[in-house]
C-alpha cells in the first residue's frame, strides 16, 4: 500500500522568510495530493491540493509542487507570518484508497 | 452548515467500559472515514465507510467497531476501551477518496485509565 514520508518533523522559521515542507510517496497510482493545516485543539483543514496532472499549484502565499517521476510534492510558503504557526500534514491517495497522511511537521514563525 | 460535528469533545473512562463516538455530516457525502492521532504518528485511519450500510478497515482497526446506518452519521464504538485507546479521535468526510478533499470535525479527546 501506500506510504508517504514528510520533512522535517519540526520547522522554525523567522517571520517573513519562506518554509517548505516536502514529503514523498511511494504508490506511482497516487494521483491527489492534499495539505492540511492543523491549529491547536482543531480538526485539520485543507489548505492546498495538486492533482496528477497539473506540475504546480499557486494561492496567494502558498504554492504546491509535484514532481511525479521522482514521486515527491511539496508545500512552499513565502513571508510566513505568526498565524501560519501549526502543523501541516501532506497525504496521497490514488483511484480507490484512502488517503494516506504524513507524520506532520510543526512550523514555527518566530515574531 | 455545520459541516462535520463530533460528539462529544472529551470523554474520560476507565479500563474496560465501553463507548460510542458519533460522526454527523451535513454535507451528503458519501465518504466517512474514523481516524486517530497520537503525538508523533500522524493520522491514522481506523475504519471508514464509502456509503450507507457499508464499512470498510482501515490501517489500525483491532479493539474498534463501527456502524453507518444512516448516510449523514458514522458511529465508532469502544467495547473494552484500553489505555492504549487513549487518543484524539478525528471523523472526516468526503465526495470520493481521491481527487476531492476530506472535511474534518474537531476531534474527540478521550482518556482510559
């Protein structure tokens, strides 16, 4: 079945740089590419989402790529402010299967 | 629209007794899914369901039992809760499972002692 991988566990940024957050899958079915966002005491919330047939994928501050040859995607975002502070889960799923998340990483904008 | 509500918000039990978590969605999907989250292992899918009267396991089923009588509700039931069923429980619903997103409710905190 399908396993996907993120990196890092942890991430620390300063307000105003740019975080990117890359996870890898191993299914070449996969074909649906989520990002959720999840605040504390909060259910995850979808912020981003690629399909198969599309290399890159922009909204406002967030971008998405994905790089189906080498089966890995990942999640940019640029002048990250203290509210993008959470943890951020990729996930995969293609045809008939669930979905299938990543362990998560936790980002930190330092004011 | 409330979207995807999960009762209750926290429970505490002891070893042994037994529970139900219900899942409503008003947002006819098909799609419900159960997972748990533990610190440091992501989400994990412990059972879901692709329509009325159907469910399916997932990757963490053992020591969990669940029911969709009706389209809108996804019920997870604990028969012998165990301390090791001590977690954050999330239900999510969807369209389809790939190609549409899930759309979660806020989570159960549940303890066993």
């Amino acid at each position: 079945g399908e396993n996907v991988e993120q990196h890092p566990s942890t991430l620390s940024v300063q307000e105003g740089d740019s975080a990117v957050i890359k996870c890898t899958y191993s299914d070449s079915a996969s074909n649906y590419f989520p990002w959720y966002k999840q605040e504390l005491g909060k259910g995850p919330q979808l912020i981003i989402d690629i399909r198969s047939n599309v290399g890159e994928k922009k909204d406002q501050r967030i971008a998405v790529t994905l790089n189906k040859t080498a089966k890995h995607f990942s999640l940019h975002i640029t002048e990250t402010q203290p509210e993008d502070s959470a943890v951020y889960f990729c996930a995969a799923s293609g045809g008939n299967t669930p979905l299938v998340f990543g362990k998560g990483t936790r980002l930190s904008v330092i004011a | 629209n409330a979207g995807v509500t999960q009762t209750p918000k926290f429970r505490v039990l002891k070893t042994g007794q037994s529970m139900t978590l219900l899942c409503a969605q008003d947002m006819n999907h098909e799609y419900m899914y159960w997972y748990r989250q533990d610190p440091g292992m992501g989400l994990r899918l412990i059972h879901y369901s692709v329509g009325e009267g159907t469910t399916a396991k997932g990757e963490v089923p053992d020591g969990y039992n669940v029911s969709r009588l009706k389209k809108q509700n996804f019920l997870l039931g604990l028969e012998s809760a165990a301390p090791s069923q001590t977690s954050v429980y999330f239900c999510a619903s969807s369209y389809t499972h790939s190609n549409q997103p899930q759309h979660f409710g806020d989570g159960t905190r549940l303890s066993i002692l």
